[in-house]
C-alpha cells in the first residue's frame, strides 16, 4: 500500500480524471487482483478507484470483505445496484506474524482490500481521512 499527498505528481499520474486535478489529491493505493484501487478525497468526498471505474463512498450500499481459505474476496454493491468483486491471494498477509512485527500493527496494514473495508465501512475514519 502506498500513499500520495497533495503535491505528488508522480502518483497522481496512476489515472486520470476528465475533472482534471486543480484540487489536491491525497489517498492510498494497491493491486487488488492485479486491478489498480485507489482510495482518496477528491473535490472533498471520498472516492475508491477499482481499474477505471470511480464510485463515491456516499453512493455505496454496502461493501465486504471476506476470507476464502488462502484468498480473499473484497466487493461493494453501489445505491443503483452495481456490483464489482474482486478475488486475491491473502497469502501474503497471512505469513505474516503482526504480533512479532510491531505492537502496532493491524492486519489491515498488509491487507489493503481489508484496510480500504474498514475505513468506508467506519463513519468517523471515512469522514475524516485525508482532510487537508
């Protein structure tokens, strides 16, 4: 998982947007299933970028996080009914002993589908992440 901030051209040139980027930018990124997602605050909402396709957080109905055995399925299914689902290895994060690495560490901090979950899924953390 990678953060950009405003200001960061370089990640800021992973996609583009036909709005163009006169507004800082900031959020987090990763491959989910070899798919670029994105999660950042555009224009003040919050947005998750999955391949191509953008979705407003205040438009999503619901989304989910689960665990297959080594895999992990992370999907959303929008207000208008649209759904995405995406299937990775998990395999990673799990080899991982997050008790060992740091006291501070969280499970979401190797598992980005997990983490993006956790954070539209928390009002106060969806509301409040990267506020300038």
């Amino acid at each position: 998982m990678a953060y950009f901030r405003p200001g960061s051209v370089p990640a800021l040139q992973l996609f583009e947007r036909t709005e163009g980027w006169s507004e800082p930018v900031s959020g987090h990124y990763d491959y989910i299933g070899g798919i670029l997602t994105v999660l950042y605050r555009f224009k003040g909402e919050l947005f998750i970028r999955l391949g191509e396709r953008d979705f407003e957080v205040s438009k999503i109905e619901s989304i989910w996080h689960l665990k297959k055995g080594e895999n992990r399925e992370f999907g959303l299914t929008t207000k208008d009914g649209s759904n995405v689902k995406l299937e990775y290895s998990g395999k990673l994060a799990d080899s991982i002993d997050v008790v060992d690495m740091t006291p501070f560490s969280e499970e979401e901090d190797f598992d980005f589908g997990l983490f993006v979950k956790n954070v539209i899924n928390n009002p106060d953390r969806s509301d409040n992440i990267y506020r300038q």
